[in-house]
C-alpha cells in the first residue's frame, strides 16, 4: 500500500536499513497510475463535453421518439431514459413568447385542441364549430400563439409553405407539428399516389432541413399509428394497416437521409383509437402533448437529470467545482513532488560513505506526511470526478427501480446466509460490546441498501421496519458516545474534531462537487447533531465524567432533554428561531431552501438520542447493574423470543393501522424507543447469541459510514431516485460490477478519510489505531434512509 512505503520513508531518516526498504520506484509508479487514472477520466469528460452530446442526446431521445409514451418503470428500461410529465404551469413557463404550428389533417386537429386544452388548464371553451379550415388561439397571458393549418395532403400547397417559411423572415414558427397521409389513402389506395406522396415528402424533408439549419425552428413529424380496421366506416375502408405501414416506410426513408438537428420523427406504437377507428383517444392525445413537450421543452428548460429524455448536456461548473478541481490537482502535484524529494534524500543518505558518521535528517519524515497526506487527497478528489461522471453526466445509463419481494427478499438471503457463516466467538461478551455494535450497523445498513435499490419505501411494511433501522442507528451513536463520557471523562478539542471531521469531511467534499446543500446528505447532519447534543448534556452541571456524581443525576439531566424532544416533535415551530439564526441557518436548509427537511427528520427519531444516553447510564453508571445479568442468564431463550414476536407484532400492527405515512411517523416517533429496548435485550438476553457476532456484518459495519453516503451516487444514481446502470441489458450482472466498484470506492474513502484524520489532527503517532477505534465505534459509521 502506498501509505505504507511512505510510512518507510519516514522510518528511514533514521536508519539506513529503512532507507534501504524504501522502495522509490514502485511508490512513484503507483501514484503515476492514481494521476494517469484521472487524467484519462478529465479526458473522457472533455471529449464528451465537445462532442456536445448530440449523439447521445439524439439516442435519449429516440427512445421516446419510439412511442412508448406511458412513464411507467418497465416503458423508462426501455427507452434508457426518463420522459418528463409537463403541468400546464411548467409548460407556459416553457412555450412563453412562442409559436406552434399544426399542419396536417383530422388527427392533427385532434393533437392541437389538446394543446389548447393542456395551456388553458381544462377544456378551452372557444374551439370553433368548423372543422376543415385554419385555425389560431393566442393566450394573451403568456403570449403563446398556437395555429392550425388544415392541409390533408401532402402535395404542392405543402412544398410551397415551406418554401415561404424559408423566404420569410419574423414569420417563421418556433415548433412545426405536421404529419398526414389518411385522406390519401382514403382517395385512392393504389400505387400511384404512394409514389407522389413520396416525392412530396422529399421535397418536404429538404425545405424543412434547410430552414431548420438557419433558424431557431424545430419539428416534430408524427408518423400515422394503425386503425381499427372493423370499425371503420364504408367511406374510410380504403385505408388499412397494410398501406399505413407503407407510406411510413417511406416517410422512414426519406428521413434518414434528409433529417438535421432540430427534427424529430415520433412513431407512434401504443395509441388508441376511438369508437370511429381512425381518431385517437384523449388518453392517446394527451400522451402525445407530452412528448411534443418533452422533445420541445426538456432543453429549455434543463433540470439536474442527465437522464431525463431528450435533454442535450452541457458541461457546467461551479466556483466551488473549479476550486475543488485546483485544490485536488495541486495535490497530486505536491504529492508527486514530495515523494520524489523523499526518495531522494533517501538515496543520498544510503550513499553516504562508510566512515562518515550518520546525520539524520528530519526532511524525509516531514516530506512523508506530505506524500501521504496528499495522496489521500487526491485519492478523494478521483473518487468525486467518479461520483460525478456516474450520477451528474449522461455517460452512464440509469433506470427507474420496480420493487418486487423476490428482488428484495433474495439478496437478503444471500447476504443473511453469508453473515450466519461468519459466526465467530467474541472476546468481549458483555451488553452491546463493540462488535456487537458494530455487526448490527452492518446488517442495517445491507437492509438499507436493498430497501433502496429496490424502492422499498412504497410498501408501509419495509416503510416502518427502515425508520426502526435508521432510530437504532441514532440510539447506537448516543450510547456510545455517552459511554464514553462516563468511562473516559471529558472529550478533548482534538477527539471532537477528529469525529466531527470524520463524519463530514466524505459529506462536504460530495456537496461541493455535486452543487448539493449541505442537508442534501441529511443524516450526516442529524448524527453530527447527535454527537453535540450528547457532549452538551454530559456536560451539563453534574458533569457526566465526574466520578462523585450520582446516576440519578444524569437520568434526571436525560428526562428533562426526552422532555423538550418531545415537545419539538409536536411543536417544531417553538424552535426554529434557533436554527434561523444566520451564523446556522445555511446548515438546516434543504433543496428547496427551506427548513422543513430538517424538522421532520430531526423530530422523527429525537427522541432515541435519550434512548441511547438512557442506555448507558443503566450500563456503565449505577453500580449494582452488572447484578442485571444472572437474571437474563436464566430468562435469556424466553426473552429472546418474547423480543422477538413483540417487534414483529409492533410492525405488523402499524402497518395494518396505519392509514399513510405520516400517521406511522408520529407513532413511530414516542414508541419507537420502547422496541429499540425490545432489540437490545434480544440480541443480549440469551449468552450464546451475546458471545458470537458475524464478520461479515461486522466488516460491512464498520464502513457503513462511506457506503451510506457513496450509495447516492456510485450504486445508485439521480440522488438515489434511479438505479445506476454500468451493464445495459443484463440487471444481475449490473448489480454485481456496480456493488464491486461501490464498494471498493467505500473502502478507499474510508482509507483516506483516516488518513487525513491521522495526518491534520492527531497529534501523536501513538493515536493512530485509538483513532480508527474511535472511528470505527457506533457513533461514528452510521447510515440512513430516505
């Protein structure tokens, strides 16, 4: 590892026999890969940028284009991207100062009387009673003009609008929708005039390609969709399925030859038709103005979604992006830098002569700190390039999630079955012992990522069993951390600020890259709030590390803190003020710039943090505690499975009383610390299940930290609305390269986050394994659910 041989670096100031381990060649070849890795990466990213995106965006769009208008999850696979559904607000906000041009027959009248009433917001009152002749509405509080020109055949008449758009200046429609070719068939099915058709439509497709190269004009052709041939009247027989299909065929050829940016062909494949067999439904129509709209409105007005349909991407930086960008890169130029010096002075000093006295040097140890210290940041800088290019660009596909309980049930058994096969014995079986704390956080946090990759939230069940989950994890911080306070005493600037900058460092760099607000990550903050709100109430006269002060003084100092916690959850609005302030406000700020985020997700689980500080004043506090346990010893099996049935009996019975979410919530928020007691003497009542904890689930617990905050965008992707595809086509073999790499990503940046402490913070080299001890405790790694 390279934070190794730069540790022998600084060792060999000392002693030739380091300077002779230094290995300077292979330490320069690994941190010449790091370099080479993300140059390929800026690389990748500037090519696509100047490509300008236009074949990819064209493919996104294609996807829609394509006819599957509905936006279900199973239509979104299909396409490979996400179709937008436009409100009559949003679409305004879009078409304001616009014109739109309806060319063609019946189907197209139909298309643009549902384009007045999509803008009027209902059924547009003023449609005129006539039905073969031009129309225009204009609506005078957006200045949207919408036309109809009704012109059934494509002939002459078509070529010669073309040519007057091309000729015209000022006059010249910003989005064209045409399409016709029924009344032909209708006229005469033969193939005569298939091949004038043909020949119309070429000139058309020029004129069109010519006009929409020199103005800022788009078009949306709209293939013919079949008819209900049994229920077409006896003067509409001529046209059949047969000849549909023929004369898109020759619209589909001529398209692909004559068609520029700017023109879009919609075939569609899934629209229904009425009662006559030739008119679409109003469900057909409306599907149909949304992708007019998508395809018309989706780049002009961009959202943080590259994988939204028909949206060309653009690369765009932030000042805080570009700082990140100068601070990272400087790294790996310092970083290079200093090993290069530090292998250097190494070698001089190995190639002192012999009867020369030694003269240590304190250069190679200063120049090692400062190779490692910059590796672990531009390690963490690859790691945001990554994150970006996976969930903010669209050269990665993403998919909507489906929820199935074979697709949330089966991973969970593998896992579960691998944690049962780690099964250890424990050195350290007292009530929740370090690796009993940290196997639960492991097993949540698997339970977690399943609950999210799947979209778990929209059963109620899974719904209430995750708020449990995410109020075990606050319960686990608080305990650990008051554990401390009343076995070590008082917590040190220093340990304060390796937590603090542990739990945020991985958070704050993600929210600079991603252009995110700070509670964009929302439980990085709650558990940070968690952590000083433990150190205030320990601190609270009496002290909680004064070793004269009596138990029931700090359960006392708890009830009163359960007390206000109880009242900001029904009250939030009495506290605000607190966190309005403007010194704080920016850290309580959601999305949307509002605070509501933060008073739901604080007041939800407020009160596991006395829970948790409850718990270990009963444990570590009152002297005759440990006389708890012959009882458990004789009771555990009973207890077990009396623990058991009572937290399955909680969910189950939320799940059926409850009536929405918001209800489970206010419940959950005063009962859950009773089953969160209910857990605890589950998993410790009964000495065998108490002496034993999993490997596996211990492993993933003690980066559950980084896999928490790493899921939003290297496993999943769109801030953990859709899933994050690397191997199109296959879903089994993508979600086992994705959770590799995520994983791995994980694991480095907890690496480097270590490292970091280690190198600005700890100020002895003897701290080092307490350090990551420390940070590897139950208050520290925590994870969440959204």
């Amino acid at each position: 590892m390279l934070l190794e041989l730069c540790t022998t670096m600084s060792a060999g100031s000392n002693q030739g026999k380091a300077a002779a381990s230094f290995n300077g060649p292979k330490l320069f070849w690994r941190f010449s890969k790091l370099i080479a890795v993300v140059m390929y990466i800026v690389a990748s990213i500037s090519l696509f940028s100047a490509w300008d995106g236009v074949t990819k965006g064209k493919i996104k769009c294609d996807g829609l284009l394509s006819g599957y208008t509905d936006h279900s999850q199973d239509v979104q696979k299909r396409l490979q991207c996400k179709p937008r559904t436009y409100t009559t607000s949003t679409s305004a906000r879009c078409l304001r100062n616009t014109r739109i041009l309806f060319i063609g027959d019946s189907r197209m009248r139909e298309m643009y009387y549902h384009v007045l009433d999509h803008l009027h917001g209902g059924p547009y009152p003023h449609r005129k009673a006539y039905m073969h002749q031009n129309q225009t509405v204009v609506f005078e509080g957006t200045a949207v003009q919408v036309d109809f020109l009704w012109n059934a055949f494509i002939d002459e008449s078509w070529v010669s609008l073309f040519r007057y758009f091309k000729a015209a200046e000022g006059d010249i429609p910003d989005l064209i929708v045409s399409g016709a070719a029924l009344w032909t068939l209708r006229a005469d099915p033969s193939q005569a005039p298939l091949e004038r058709y043909s020949r119309h439509v070429e000139s058309v497709l020029y004129l069109m390609s010519t006009l929409v190269s020199h103005a800022d004009t788009s078009v949306l052709w709209i293939q013919q969709a079949f008819v209900n041939e049994s229920a077409l009247a006896q003067t509409r027989k001529n046209i059949t399925n047969k000849n549909i299909r023929l004369y898109n065929k020759a619209v589909a050829q001529h398209w692909s030859s004559r068609a520029s940016p700017g023109m879009h062909l919609f075939t569609p494949q899934q629209l229904d038709v009425g009662e006559d067999g030739v008119h679409y439904t109003t469900t057909a129509n409306d599907e149909v103005v949304q992708v007019l709209l998508n395809v018309f409105c989706n780049s002009r007005l961009p959202v943080a979604d590259v994988n939204l349909c028909c949206q060309r991407w653009t690369l765009r930086l932030s000042a805080a992006q570009l700082v990140l960008m100068a601070l990272f890169c400087s790294c790996a130029v310092v970083g290079m830098a200093a090993m290069i010096c530090g292998a250097c002075c190494l070698r001089m000093h190995f190639l002192q002569p012999a009867d020369r006295p030694a003269s240590p040097s304190g250069h190679p140890a200063i120049l090692s700190k400062l190779a490692v210290t910059c590796y672990a940041v531009t390690m963490l800088g690859a790691v945001m390039l990554f994150a970006f290019t996976t969930d903010r660009t669209p050269l990665f596909l993403k998919r909507g999630k489906t929820f199935s309980w074979g697709s949330f049930g089966v991973p969970l058994a593998v896992m579960g079955v691998a944690g049962l096969l780690s099964y250890q014995p424990v050195k350290d079986a007292s009530v929740l012992n370090r690796k009993q704390t940290c196997e639960t956080r492991g097993w949540m946090q698997l339970v977690l990522l399943v609950y999210h990759y799947t979209g778990g939230s929209k059963v109620l069940g899974l719904y209430i069993v995750a708020r449990l989950i995410v109020a075990m994890y606050i319960f686990l911080s608080a305990y650990g951390h008051f554990t401390y306070c009343l076995k070590r005493g008082a917590s040190g600037w220093i340990r304060v600020a390796e937590i603090l900058f542990r739990l945020n460092v991985f958070t704050v760099l993600l929210c600079a890259t991603m252009d995110v607000p700070y509670l964009h990550y929302y439980f990085v903050p709650l558990i940070s709030a968690c952590y000083l709100l433990v150190l205030i109430v320990g601190a609270l006269p009496p002290a909680a590390w004064s070793q004269d002060t009596c138990a029931w003084w700090q359960v006392a100092k708890v009830a009163a803190f359960a007390v206000i916690g109880s009242w900001y959850r029904l009250q939030p609005g009495a506290f605000n003020w607190l966190i309005s302030m403007p010194a704080l406000q920016w850290l309580f700020l959601d999305d949307r710039h509002s605070l509501h985020e933060w008073t739901f997700r604080f007041g939800l689980d407020v009160l596991a943090v006395p829970s948790g500080m409850l718990c270990a004043i009963l444990l570590h506090a009152f002297p005759r505690s440990s006389e708890w346990m012959p009882f458990f010893e004789r009771h555990g099996l009973l207890m077990t499975v009396a623990s058991t049935l009572s937290m399955v009996a909680y969910v189950y019975s939320l799940a059926m009383n409850c009536t929405n979410k918001p209800q489970c919530n206010l419940v959950h928020t005063f009962i859950s610390p009773i089953i969160l007691a209910v857990f605890v003497i589950l998993r410790n009542a009964w000495e065998p299940l108490r002496a034993r904890y999993s490997q596996f689930f211990d492993w993933i617990g003690f980066y559950s930290l980084e896999l928490f905050i790493a899921q939003y965008h290297m496993w999943l992707a769109d801030d953990t609305r859709s899933i994050l595809v690397m191997v199109p086509g296959d879903a089994t073999l993508n979600l086992c390269v994705v959770t590799a790499i995520f994983v791995l990503v994980s694991h480095t940046v907890a690496e480097c986050t270590q490292q970091l402490v280690h190198s600005l913070l700890t100020s002895n080299d003897n701290k080092k394994q307490a350090t990551r001890s420390t940070a590897s405790s139950p208050t520290n790694t925590p994870t969440a659910v959204s």
